[in-house]
C-alpha cells in the first residue's frame, strides 16, 4: 500500500472504531528536539542507563543522576510540542473513544493539550521522596545541590521509572485493559523494546484490534503491524487526522 493508501485505510477504520488507543515513545518528541533513547544519536549511545537510570546509580552517585535529569529539564522546558502532539491532541478532542498511553516523561502531549495521558514512565517535571514517595510538585528546588524531603529528609528524586523499577501500578493497569479492548491500536515513535509497555501493542492485536505502526524506521513490532506508516509522526499523524476531519467535519 502506498502511504496515501495507507492513510485512506486508517480513516476508514478511525470512523468504525468503538475504541482507539494510541501508544508514544520517544519519537513522538523528536520533532520538539528532544532526544530519543536507542537511536545512533540517541541518550542510551552517549550516557550509561545503569549509571543515570537506576536505583543503584542513584545511590552510588546521586548528585550526578540529579544534575543529569536537571540537564533534561532544561531542554525540556525550553522545547515545544510539534505537529505529531498537536494532531493527537486534536483527535483526542474530536473522537471521545480515543485514548493516549505515553512512555514519554516530557509532558509534551499534555502541553499540546491531550488531556487524560496515561504516563507510564512517570514525568520528569515532578519529583518525589526516595525514601517515602512523597510528591513535591510545587517546591523551588535547586537545580545544582540536591534536596531533601520536607517530611522525612530523605532525597529528592525525579518522578520517572527507572531501569528495575515497577511501572506505577494505576497506569499500567489503565493500560493493558485498554490494549485489551481496544479495536484499534497504534504504536507511534517507539522501538517497543521496553516491556511492560512493548507488551501492550501484541495484547491489541492478540484481542483482535487491528495494529498501526507509525515511525519512520523498522521495530520488531513491525512485524506484527497490519499497517505501517514509515514517516516521523509530525508528518503522519496531521495528514491522518485532516483526512479523518474532512469525514466527520461536513
Ligand atoms: P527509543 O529511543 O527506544 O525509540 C524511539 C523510536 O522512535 C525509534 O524506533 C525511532 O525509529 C523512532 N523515531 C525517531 N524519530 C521519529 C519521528 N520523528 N517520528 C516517529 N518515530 C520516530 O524510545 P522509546 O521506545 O520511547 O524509559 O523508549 C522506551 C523507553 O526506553 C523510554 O520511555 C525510556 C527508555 O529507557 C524510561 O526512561 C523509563
């Protein structure tokens, strides 16, 4: 199927879906310049995940995991959403079956406006206790020092899931039974190479949904995807949701 054709065929199924999930990674923010994971470029080819990603990292050296994350945040903070955000944004906003799972930490989706994100990897803009799990959201902390809980003491960590660590239980749990009953599902911008949330595209399709795969390189979903779109989602997604517009906007 030529992309054109492919799109016509995702508009097709979009207007007789009951239910309709979406899954992002990484990718999805490529376009805002904010780097992915497992590319050539990406953070895992130029920092160590067990160093910066861990727990163990964190407790052998926690002022450098600290002034790392605070490096993201920046860039973070100083990026915006693009095309592919604004596109699902918009279609969360017209379609009341559609829901968005992201294993992304930037917040990006939401600034873009989707609202009800399912984040599983948790937000690298809230920070919590390492020792008691208490959020501190409102809090100005230092960006160079490392902070201590108000209530316990204990240290000031980023609110993201590390390597070893359990996915917080609500989102994973909102997750798989979306999968599950979802009729169609799309993988967007991510190498679905990190379980429990790779699992979630095969348990779609598994239940019967039918599988889209957005990203402008192969994964090992693609396999398994009915439809592929080989495009960076900033161009994908606005061209699905225009054509889906015109079906129901009349
Ligand atoms: P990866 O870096 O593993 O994969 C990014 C995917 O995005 C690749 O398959 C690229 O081909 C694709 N890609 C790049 N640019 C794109 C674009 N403009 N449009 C669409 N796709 C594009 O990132 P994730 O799959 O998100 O975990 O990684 C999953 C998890 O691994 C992350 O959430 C993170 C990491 O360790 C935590 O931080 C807990």
């Amino acid at each position: 199927m030529t992309t054109p054709e492919s799109i016509k065929k995702i508009v097709e199924l979009l207007l007789v879906s009951n239910n309709i999930t979406a899954l992002t990674g990484a990718g999805v923010s490529a376009e805002s310049g904010i780097a992915t994971f497992r590319d050539p470029e990406g953070l895992w080819a130029k920092f160590d995940p067990l160093e910066l990603a861990s727990i163990d990292g964190f407790m052998s050296n926690p002022e450098r995991v600290w002034s790392w994350y605070q490096y993201r945040v920046n860039i973070v903070n100083n990026a915006k959403p693009n095309k592919g955000h604004y596109a699902l944004a918009e279609f969360n906003k017209l379609n009341m079956n559609f829901n968005l799972i992201t294993q992304n930490v930037d917040g990006l989706h939401q600034r873009a406006g989707s609202e009800n994100v399912i984040e599983l990897h948790g937000s690298i803009i809230r920070n919590k206790c390492f020792s008691c799990n208490e959020i501190h959201e409102e809090e100005i902390l230092s960006e160079n020092l490392l902070n201590y809980c108000k209530y316990c003491n204990g240290l000031i960590r980023p609110d993201v899931v590390w390597f070893g660590e359990m996915l917080p239980e609500r989102e994973i749990d909102k997750a798989q039974k979306l999968a599950s009953k979802t009729d169609l599902f799309f993988s967007i911008g991510t190498s679905a190479e990190v379980h429990p949330a790779a699992e979630l595209p095969i348990i779609s399709k598994r239940e019967g949904a039918v599988l889209i795969e957005i990203n402008p390189l192969k994964t090992q979903l693609s396999e398994f995807a009915d439809i592929r779109i080989a495009l960076p989602s900033g161009e994908a997604m606005p061209l699905i949701i225009e054509e889906y517009k015109k079906r129901v906007i009349k």
